[in-house]
C-alpha cells in the first residue's frame, strides 16, 4: 500500500475517530457520527467530548484519561469505557493511539471502540487468567 492509496474507515463498525491533542475532532466514521447524535461529521468537526451537543458527553473526563495516557507515554492506551448510546448506557473495549507528524511529534490521537457485552468482558477477562 503507497502513501497515496485511498483508505475509507467510514464503514467499519465500531466507533473510529482521530483528534488533535486538545481532543477535537479531526475526523471519525460513521459509527461514531451516529451514536453521538449527529446527521454528518460537519456536525461534529472540532467538537469535544465535553461538548453537550455531543451525545456521550458525561463520560468526557473518563475518555480524556486514556487520551492523555496514549499522548504522554507515546504508547497504546486501552481500557473498557462506558457511554450513552441511544440515552442507554453501553460498554466499550477501546484502544487509543498518539498520531504523529513527520517529525515523530505527538499531535493528537487515534481511537477504536467496539461495543462489548458483560459476557464478552468476562470472557476476555478469564482468557487472560
């Protein structure tokens, strides 16, 4: 794949977003436009967690610790996170990234967030025992 290959995450399930360090919203999929409760990304683009319009907003400071974490140690953060979904509360497994620039700098982060059960929580739990 060249660095001029086109890559369309739109369409993966989950919720799949990138932000810049101060947790703006650069990009995210669809997913991600639906569950926070908007008809476009234009919508949401440069909104944060904290933002009211936004439809997982209560959770925001729970969501900017995996963040922070990604973004200091330059390392993959990853943690079940809990947030509204339709106004009823769902788990994620999430996985956040630092993004880099050319010069290796940290500029924001790239996250993934799969829903997950109780019974598929367990069951990763009792795989790692």
């Amino acid at each position: 794949m060249s660095t001029h290959d086109s890559m369309d995450f739109s369409q993966l399930p989950g919720v799949i977003a990138c932000k810049d360090k101060e947790g703006r919203f650069l990009w995210v999929n669809n997913e991600a436009v639906k569950i926070a409760g908007f008809d476009d990304f234009s919508q949401m683009a440069g909104k944060t967690d904290y933002d009211e319009s936004v439809g997982w907003h209560e959770g925001a400071a729970e969501y900017r610790k995996l963040e922070k974490e990604a973004m200091d140690t330059g390392c993959l953060a990853a943690g079940v996170e809990v947030a509204s979904k339709d106004g009823v509360p769902a788990r994620f497994l999430t996985y956040k990234t630092p993004v880099r620039n050319s010069d290796g700098e940290i500029t924001g982060v790239m996250l993934v967030s799969l829903e997950v059960s109780d019974e598929l929580l367990q069951q990763l739990n009792d795989a790692l025992k």
